[in-house]
C-alpha cells in the first residue's frame, strides 16, 4: 500500500513539475461558445443542425458534454469533428443524456435515502424542518418518520444535492481522445425531429382578373427542443424518402408560439439540389423553441394570369340511366398562370396554399378562394380550383340510354348553359370517358384531350343561354 500511495504522488508531482496534462479531463460546452451554427429545415418534420463551437481540449483522453441541443435529436445521425485537426482528435464513445430532471425523478433517486421536509406550522407562526426517509414514489409518496409510515406529507421537499446522472438539459456526451492540447474548432452535426417548414402565398386579383400580384413566405415551425441563435437557416424543398421506426413517437406539447414578423427584402436565394431544391437565407436568424416564424421568400408584381370556367362528367354515368332530379351542376372556377421568367417569376415554388384576394367596388381586399399547389418547377403552370360561380348555370340531362349488350352502352346527353354575368364568358365541357368510346353525334365541336377525355369550349354573351347536345357510344 504504501508503495502505491507513493508512486501515485510521485506520478502527480512529476505531471505537475513537467506541465503534464492529467490523463482524464472533463470539458462542457454551451451555446455560448458557438462560432457558427446552420439549420436546414426540410418539409418532412426534421432539420439538420451544424453546431461549431471553440472548445479548450487538453492532450489525452476526455469526456466533453456538448450542450444546448435539440431535445428531439435523433442520436444515430450525430457526426463530431474537429475541424482545426480532424487526424489529431477522435471520439471513442458517444452517449445522448436526456434523463431530465423533474420533480419525479429527483425523488426516484432518493429511496430509501433520507431528505427534509420543511413544514409551516401556521398555528404556531413559524416553519418545521422534518427528517424523513423516502420509501416510494409510485402513485403517490410514501414517507417513515419517526418509525411511523406517512402517506404523503405536506410542506416542502428538500434534496441535499442533484444526483450525478440527472442533467438539466439534453446533453451529448462524448469520450475523446486527442494527440494535442489546444483551442479547437468542434463541429457536431445531427439531424433533429420536430423542425418543420411550409410555403404560404398571397395572390391579389386586379380588377380584370387578368393580372395579379403574388408574395410568397415560408413559415418555420420549431418544436425541435432548442433555440437556434444567429444561425444561418437553409430550406429543402422536396420528398425525401425516410426510413421510420414505428416505435418512436414524440408527444408534443406546445408551450407557446410566437409569429416573428420579418421585413420585406431579406429573401432568399434559390439553387437545385441533387433532385430537390434549396432556399437559402442571405442573413443571419433566429428561430425560438416553439416558436412560429414567417420569413418572406418572394413578391412579384403584374403577373399575368387567366380565369376558367370548367363544368365536369363522371365516367360511370354513361354506363347506367341517369336519373337526378336537380339538374342543376357546380360550374368551377380555375385560376391560372405560367411560372416562368416571361411572367415575372420562374424561381421553383415550393408546395403550399395559395391564397387569393380581390378589392371590391370599395377598394376593400376580400378573401376569394385558396388551393394547395404541389413542387412547381420553373416553366410550369399553376392551376388553383378556387370556388364555384354564381351566375353561370349549368344543367345536365340524359335524353336517351340504351345497354345494347352487356357491354355496350350508349346514351345521348343536353347540358345547357346560362350565362348571367355582365361580360362574355368561356365556359369548359370536360367529359371523362373510358373503354372502347366514340362519339355518333355533336352539336358543338370538341377536342380530345386525351384516350379518356374529350371538351366542349362554349362562348357565351352575357344572358345568353346555349345547349350543348352529343351522342356517345362506351363499350366495357
């Protein structure tokens, strides 16, 4: 023993006299230290984070506790290195501490261990400090003091001190080893759930309904746990194959939410990426925990656009007697326009809600309508379904149907057309048919679309009234 205790205080001695570092250190680090930090949100629920932080390391082996990150990290996607010296520096174990401390579980760790309980004794003015042993926590707590057993007792509970594996915050810990002391640039990246993103876009209608101005923001949903200070912020636009484990699921709870109102003209610039496209910030960001921000992503002006009126057919009308005693069918209204360079735009538009508005006769913007659009390249057509109309009608009746073999129908179809607004419209007949088909008679012309659609295109003057008549053959 006492060779031991002598070659170990020699062992220190000599470290210290040589400047020595001790073979063991521990180091934490928090968002204080970062010298860098980048978020890329993708629409599917999940962010990559790069956290780079300056981190004191002295030679040998350590433990570092990286913390202030996202309480939602997915632990196998952790990537650490050092950038200043990647060969120098290696991580050897790596563990994700997220047993928090709550009331709960601090009192899990002391059973059958002794804490206080300080009472207020209010008859006799003043405050009683008990000494009691913990004997369960579960449903309920469950106390011996004095050799008598206490279910539950008032006041308030006192811990000599925090257990070592309780921590405050999520932390990643890591067992490193590096060949050198020194400052060092640590860059931990990891994926995180909970941090999502949509697009939302504004479209106001001038008063022909043939030009519009279209703003479009990106709203950023943070759930993920932490706060993302000054950080550089990246979008992904794109459908992302993900491989799920059916036993993870988060309950989340949503403490607060905040709308951050950002200023017109930090926008973001666009590039492809691998089959997706990415929208990155030109500036520096916030994105509180719980916290919802919007964050303009484009404003055009004088967009040119074209409003449609379209009435549709159901395949499987022309394979029985058609019946309905209202006539009467929904004339839809379309919104369109090209997404090109030509009209003002042309940057890729992430999938969203659109949104349009229109000034009365009193110069007061109304709500019209909205639709969802999918990932819009460039040179592609948005078509948004945005209500039906009011003055014009339309009115569908089977005047003949005949089942010629059991396979063999044909039926002979009047849609008439009224039209009760102040200016001329073009009214779209889109008949959806199937199978063997041919049309025997018409009396307007159509285009076929394709193998299972033909249309009628109908002008009409205001209060005029036109009927649409065809004869039409389906074999199964």
């Amino acid at each position: 023993m006492k060779n031991v205790f002598f070659i170990a205080c020699f062992t220190f001695v000599f470290s210290l006299f040589f400047n020595i570092p001790a073979v063991f250190s521990i180091n934490k680090t928090t968002d204080e230290d970062q010298i860098a930090l980048e978020v890329t949100v993708y629409n599917s629920n999940i962010g990559l984070v790069k956290d780079t932080r300056i981190i004191p390391l002295e030679k040998g082996e350590g433990e570092l506790r990286f913390m202030d990150v996202a309480a939602h990290i997915i632990p196998q996607t952790v990537y650490v290195t050092s950038l200043d010296y990647p060969d120098d520096f290696n991580v050897l174990e790596q563990n994700y501490e997220y047993d928090l401390i709550s009331q709960e579980k601090l009192l899990d760790k002391y059973l059958g261990k002794k804490i206080k309980i300080i009472d207020d004794n209010k008859f006799q003015d003043r405050k009683d400090t008990i000494e009691a042993t913990l004997l369960s926590n579960n449903m309920g707590e469950v106390y011996k003091i004095n050799d008598e057993i206490y279910l539950g007792h008032p006041g308030i509970k006192v811990l000599p001190e925090i257990p070592e594996n309780l921590i405050a915050e999520p932390t990643l810990m890591w067992l490193y080893e590096t060949t050198r002391t020194a400052q060092q640039k640590i860059e931990a990246s990891y994926l995180t759930n909970n941090i999502n993103w949509k697009a939302d876009y504004v479209v106001v209608l001038k008063s022909d309904d043939t030009v519009a101005d279209l703003s479009g923001w990106v709203t950023i949903d943070n759930k993920s746990g932490t706060t993302y200070k000054n950080s550089s912020l990246k979008l992904v636009a794109g459908d992302i194959n993900r491989v799920i484990d059916e036993r993870m699921r988060y309950k989340d709870q949503i403490l607060s939410r905040e709308l951050a109102a950002v200023p017109a003209g930090s926008g973001f610039e666009e590039e492809a990426f691998f089959e997706y496209h990415l929208y990155d910030l030109q500036r520096k960001t916030t994105v509180k925990n719980n916290q919802t921000k919007q964050i303009r992503l484009l404003q055009v002006h004088d967009i040119q656009c074209t409003k449609d009126f379209r009435v549709y057919g159901r395949q499987n009308w022309y394979y029985s007697q058609y019946n309905r005693q209202d006539p009467r069918q929904a004339v839809e209204v379309y919104f369109l326009f090209m997404n090109s360079e030509e009209n003002k735009l042309g940057m890729p538009l992430p999938a969203g809600v659109m949104r349009l508005y229109k000034k009365d006769s009193k110069d007061s913007q109304q709500f019209i309508g909205e639709d969802r659009i999918k990932h819009t390249p460039r040179d592609e057509k948005v078509e948004l379904k945005i209500g039906e109309a009011f003055d014009i009608v339309a009115e569908r009746r089977q005047m003949d149907y005949k089942r010629i073999t059991t396979k063999l129908f044909e039926s002979e179809w009047e849609l008439t057309l009224r039209n009760h607004k102040k200016e001329a419209v073009t009214v779209s007949i889109i008949e959806p048919v199937s199978g063997n088909w041919k049309v025997i008679s018409n009396s307007h012309p159509f285009v076929k679309k394709d193998a299972f659609h033909i249309q009628f295109d109908v002008q009409l003057n205001p209060d005029e009234e036109v009927k649409v008549k065809y004869r039409l053959q389906v074999g199964v």
